[in-house]
C-alpha cells in the first residue's frame, strides 16, 4: 500500500514523537534516538512512495542498500507555487490539577525515600524548570544550568537551544525557594554526599542519566502512595485517578504547573522570558488552558453559592437578567463560546421564578 502526504501527516499527529507507555502512545520529551530513527524510515518511504526517492536494493553482499533521489522529481527545484505549508497542530495541554500537584510534592518532600524527587519536583514547579534543567545542575549552584546569586536573591537558568543548554533565562529567587536549596544541601552534607551533581539517585548515579527513572518511580511506587494517604486523611479530592498515574510525567507534574499557575496572572511576553519559550504558539497553549480553568471556577464558585447562601427573597427590575446575560453572551472567550454559554444558561437558572413573579404582580394589579 502505497504512502500519500494526507497519511504521513495523521501519523505524525498520532505516533510521531511519542512514547508507548501503559498501552497507549504520550508525547515523549525530550526526542529520543529511537524516535529520531523511527521518523527518518517513515519520512523516506512517503517520500519513496510520492516519487521523490528511489530505493535500490543492491544485491552485492556487504554492500549498502541506497536511496537515490529521483531526477525526475527533485524536490530541490520545485517552484514555490508547488511547496505545501502546514500549520504545526500542537497537542492538547494536558496537565495535573495545580492544587493536587502541590499537595503531591509537598508529600514526597515529607516522605524521607523521596525527599530527593520532592525537591527536583519543586524547582520544576516554582522556578519552571525542565526536568533536563534540574538533573544537570551542579551541586555548586553556579552552573552549568542552574546558578544562583544568594546576595541579589537572583536565579539563572541555561535551557535548551541551539548546540545545547544555551538558551539563558534570569528571574527573582523567592525567600521560601532559597530556603528549600539552603535545606536540600544541607539534606546532602548530613548524608554524606559529595557528588558534583545536585541530585544523584541512591546508588550515586547522577539523574542526568535516566528521565525514565524518575517516571517510573514516581508512577510505580508515589503516586498509589499518596493516593493511600490522602484517603486515610479524608481527602479524596486529592486521589490521582488511574488514568492520572499513567499520564504522569515530571512536564506534567512540574513545569507545566508552573506555566498554568502563572498564565492568568502574568503578561505573555514576561512569562515567554520566565519560562524561556521562544514560539507564542507554545505559551498560549498555557493562555488558553487558565482560561479554561477559569469558566470552571466560576461554575464552582457558582454552585458553592447556591448550596451555602439561602435563596434571593427580593425583587430586581423585570428584565434586568436577561439584558445582563445577553451582554455577556457577547463576551464569550475565543475558543471556548460553548463553555460560556452553558455558564450563562447555569446563571439564567438561578432565576427560576423572575417570570412568575412578574405574572403574578400583573394578575394582582388587573384585579
């Protein structure tokens, strides 16, 4: 069967740069040579396929197989009318709960076998630190990811780029966060830890080598954990679901924590330079997602009211309502006008007996 475009784009939306984890494929971070390898042989078949390729199967022994381009067909000299451009289709935001993952970082910290995974899951929380970021600091504090300026209270942090972890980004370093550092290292000096590397997993190997690990011990062993605890003390808000324990990673848990919890209340522009993200495309994924979280707050600030405060006995101008809410059907947020409207329909129910009342006080004065 042979490949067309229209394919290898729904393959590269469903399986490319994701990961198979607990029978179903999430996006993998960072890009794997696996994963590399797996898009080079589909990108050449399609190619193959469409003509722009042509594979030779040499039948000499110990000689390579070749992969030719077509004279016919070199995509080199195609016109800018025939080049095709799509638009890059980002996945969902898909993050846990801030508020569940705070409580879960707050238990590991607690806990003294995961006192190491709390504090790497703080800086990601607090500092919108990528998980390569934090494995790759130095027990120093001066780099080569991580370096801190204790007198100017002053935070730098080397990301991703171009040949590397060269991308530089600076923010204010918060009095509880120093705190934290100033206790993990003293944590490391009553354990007699001397590695150079900050974090070292308990048989000393630095965590720079396995991201898989710290996933892995996080969803295998955590996660159950704390959902027993929080049970024992009556918090079943706080219970990560199953379908939560497989989708976990450190992205999820820790720095796109960060990003949600600061989108609503940051410009985009100072977010972009806090969390060194160059693409608006990819910070308003964040955007979108606090705005997301905020028709939710409305609809559980609004439920909570009904269900504390008795009902409203008084009396308000016949037709105020509704003008009210046909204004804000106006305002409906890009994106998200079904979630808006059906907020406003959750409103226009608080008001159940409006056009009763004004029936009623028409009778009254015709009689």
């Amino acid at each position: 069967m042979r490949s067309t475009l229209e394919e290898y784009l729904q393959w590269m939306s469903k399986f490319g740069n994701k990961r198979k984890v607990g029978g179903e494929r999430l996006p993998a971070e960072p890009l794997s040579p696996r994963t590399s390898l797996r898009h080079l042989k589909k990108t050449r078949t399609v190619l193959r396929d469409l003509g722009y390729l042509i594979y030779i199967k040499n039948p000499i022994p110990r000689r390579p197989n070749q992969w030719l381009v077509n004279p016919d067909k070199d995509v080199r000299f195609l016109s800018v009318e025939e080049l095709l451009l799509f638009d890059v289709a980002y996945p969902e935001l898909e993050i846990v709960e801030p508020a569940k993952a705070h409580a879960f970082q707050r238990w590991l910290e607690a806990q003294p076998g995961y006192y190491v995974h709390g504090t790497m899951l703080y800086l990601m929380q607090w500092l919108g630190m990528r998980y390569l970021e934090v494995v790759s600091a130095k027990a120093s504090l001066d780099g080569p990811t991580l370096k801190i300026d204790w007198a100017k209270s002053w935070v730098t942090i080397w990301g991703k780029g171009k040949g590397g972890l060269s991308k530089q980004r600076s923010l204010p370093l918060r009095v509880e966060t120093a705190q934290r550092l100033r206790d993990y290292l003293q944590w490391r000096q009553d354990h007699g830890i001397v590695s150079e590397d900050l974090f070292v997993t308990t048989w000393g190997r630095p965590w720079s080598e396995s991201s898989w690990g710290f996933n892995k011990t996080v969803r295998t062993l955590c996660l159950p954990r704390f959902s027993e605890w929080a049970l024992s003390q009556s918090r079943p808000d706080m219970i990560f679901s199953r379908e939560e324990v497989l989708k976990m990673t450190t992205h999820k848990m820790g720095r796109h924590v960060f990003g949600t919890a600061y989108a609503p209340q940051l410009p985009a522009k100072t977010l972009m330079e806090y969390m060194g993200i160059t693409k608006f495309s990819v910070v308003q994924r964040y955007i979108n997602f606090s705005k997301v979280e905020k028709v939710d707050q409305f609809e559980k600030a609004t439920k909570k009211i009904l269900g504390v405060h008795p009902p409203y006995r008084g009396t308000s101008p016949a037709g105020l309502p509704e003008a009210l809410l046909d204004q804000l059907r106006s305002m409906a947020p890009v994106g998200r006008e079904q979630a808006w409207i059906a907020f406003l329909d959750g409103l226009k129910a608080m008001f159940p007996g409006e056009e009763k009342q004004s029936d009623s006080g028409v009778e009254a004065t015709e009689s």
